[in-house]
C-alpha cells in the first residue's frame, strides 16, 4: 500500500528580475523571473519503506520534503500521504530563540500531533534522548547548533511518527549520538515507520533505504533500488569532474585537485604495510595529501569492494562518523583506524577519496587504489567495526 503518492510535482519560485526591486510599492510587485525548483516529479513511497533522496545542493531535496510536509503547496501535479507526517527539515529550524528547550520541544511536539498533556509527560525522555536535562530550561538563544539538533531530532523521534522526513540526518552532533540516533531509526524501520532521507552521505543511504530518487535540477534523473540509484549518482558525479593520471594501472582517478591524495598505505595491528590481513583482526588506512590551497574542511572516504564486483563492503567517511578534519593546509595524513577487520575472506580493492564539504564534488578520487586480501580463522560478514579517524 501507498502511503506517499506523488504525481507531475512541480514547484514554482519568482524571483525579482535582475536590476529590479521586488517590491516596488504595494501591490506592485514588479518584473520577475521564474525559477522551478521541482519539474514534473513523481514516485510512491510504500508503509513501511525507507525511501532516499539523493542530489547535488540545490537539486530540489529540501523543497521535495517541504511539500511532502505540507510546509508549502506544489505549484502544479497532486501529493497524497495518507499517513500522519513527522516533519524533521533542516532540524530545529521552527524553533524559537527566546523560548527554553523545554518549551521549544512542547510546543513542536504540539504541532507534530501530540495533547499539551502528552507533550508535557514526554518531555523528559526527549530531554534524555537528546542528552539536554541540566540545559532544558535555558533559552534555545544559549544553545549550539549540535544541541539545537539534538534536541530537534529528539522531538521528531517522541511524537510516534507515522511517516518521518529526514534532511541530512548526519549533521547531528558527534559520532555516538549519530549512532544512536540511526539504531532509534531502525528500531522505526522495524516498527513499519515510513522514512524519507534526504542525505549527501551515500553509504547511508545504501545502508538504511530500500529505493532511493536521484534529482537534479528539480527533475528526476533516476528512481529503483537504492544501490542502483547511489551508484547512479556517484558516477555522475565522477564523470563531472575532470579525469586525472594516476600512479597505478588499476586505478581509476578524478577530482577538480584543490587537494591530491598522494599515497594510501593499508597497515596490520602492528602498524607494518600489508597487502594481507587476517579476518578478525586490526587494520589502518593511511591516506597521505596535499592541500594546493587552504580548504576550510573536507571529507575523506575509504571504500572497499570484493574483486568479483559485489557491493562495497565497507563504506565509511569522516562526515558519516562526525568527524570534522578542520582545515587543510600543505601536507597531511589521516588514518582510518578499524578495530576489527570484519571483512568476508577474498580478495578486495580499496577505494579513496576527499571531497569538499559539502559533498558537491570530489577533489581527489582514486578507484581500486589498493589491492588486498582477507584470510579467514573464523567466519566472516559485512564491515561494522568499531572505528575512528585521527589526523596528523
């Protein structure tokens, strides 16, 4: 069953035209130009169904979730949830600075559907799940940005949503928060809550969503399985970008090269280079760059995939993990340390790579820059290690 319909969606802006003023006097609005955010957009969403939204900044995402909550009405073509919606957009953003936390989330709760009553005797676990019970009762003003979304994906999570739209739910707070805000969100998937994720961070989306939409420019570029999709976007994202010469015959190299990646090592327990580990035990990758200018922070990925092309069986990044590099400048390294190599025995290819912030592009990327194999004493599965990155 159905619970998001939605047919030949599109979203209209008017903005004023260039050299002109909005608005002129009143009434008169003045010349305008239009823009459309979303064209001609359908697709369904089942009950139950994790459903992605992957695309570039600005490719329609965060205006596809609005309409979806019903914060504004699509300019032509219908929308149908059938389902009570938890808007989570960019979290927190309704709150309001003068109010205490206390009175953001019980008012936010309120409006998601819940009695005052309800509300007041949630409050608690909301404060605990957002780890803000000696900070509720000071302004929202007073609060960082990491505890403004903690608290805003706590309330969205208290409210027994039915259907929950998420925007980059990555941003929130520090690596175990992030963690234990994905197991409260499949403990939902479990509960048969319907999701739609809007996400930068791919291997997220390939690990929580069943189908996923690809827009660009407000159209749809591709919709199925969300492996299929991720791998659809990836690619073109690689494509957009100018192919570069790489050391290794294997490898495949693109990025725009604000920042090379100039080596990777993968190192065993003992910190030696290695080209076979055993199943089970600790491993590093060592990727060595160069910042040719100052970047104010970027995101380094390591991936690996079997030799006979199965899906990535490890995906991690700095941005998933909550780790912020902060600012790249001359020469550097950063190391993915794995506590336990959880890897099935096999050959691999090991990917890297670093984008910018922002996800939009790619200014170093090495496909199957090292080879590697994985040797068994005991079974083996998918990478969930516990892990952590470090700079130097």
């Amino acid at each position: 069953m159905s619970v998001i319909e939605v047919r030949d969606v599109g979203k209209r802006y008017r903005r004023a035209a260039i050299g002109e003023r909005r608005l002129r006097s009143i009434g008169d609005w003045g010349p305008s130009t239009d823009r459309w955010a979303l064209k001609n957009v359908s697709f369904r969403v089942s009950a139950g169904e994790t459903f992605g939204l992957v695309g570039r900044n600005g490719s329609g995402k965060s205006t596809l979730l609005r309409v979806l909550a019903g914060v504004t009405r699509p300019t032509r073509g219908t929308v149908s949830v059938s389902r009570r919606v938890s808007g989570l957009l960019t979290l927190g953003e309704a709150f309001h600075p003068l109010l205490s936390g206390a009175e953001n989330a019980t008012t936010q709760a309120v409006l998601a559907g819940l009695t005052s009553r309800q509300a007041r005797e949630r409050l608690a676990d909301i404060a605990v799940f957002a780890e803000l019970e000696d900070h509720m009762d000071q302004p929202l003003r007073t609060f960082s940005d990491g505890m403004r979304l903690r608290l805003g994906f706590a309330v969205a999570i208290h409210v027994d949503p039915e259907v929950l739209l998420i925007d980059e739910i990555l941003s929130v707070g520090d690596l175990r928060f992030q963690q234990k805000c994905l197991d409260h969100l499949q403990a939902l998937q479990a509960d048969g809550v319907t999701i739609v994720l809007a996400s930068h961070d791919l291997s997220q989306v390939r690990k929580l969503c069943t189908r996923a939409i690809w827009l660009g420019e407000g159209r749809v570029r591709d919709l199925g399985p969300a492996a299929q999709v991720a791998d659809s976007y990836e690619k073109a994202m690689s494509e957009a970008v100018p192919r570069r010469a790489s050391s290794n015959n294997n490898s495949h190299r693109f990025g725009s090269g604000e920042v090379d990646i100039v080596g990777a090592r993968l190192l065993d327990g003992k910190g030696r280079e290695t080209s076979g580990l055993v199943l089970g035990s600790p491993a590093t990758v060592e990727i060595r760059f160069v910042a040719r200018r100052p970047v104010p922070d970027a995101i380094f990925g390591v991936s690996a995939r079997s030799t006979e092309g199965a899906a990535a069986a490890l995906d991690l990044s700095t941005a998933g993990d909550g780790h912020t590099v902060g600012r790249l400048e001359g020469d550097g390294a950063i190391h993915l340390h794995l506590e336990r190599l959880d890897l099935s025995p096999g050959s691999y290819w090991l990917d890297v790579g670093v984008y910018e912030a922002n996800w939009d592009r790619p200014y170093d990327y090495h496909w199957q820059m090292l080879a590697f194999d994985v040797s068994a004493t005991t079974n083996g599965s998918s990478m969930k290690a516990h892990h952590r990155w470090s700079m130097e």
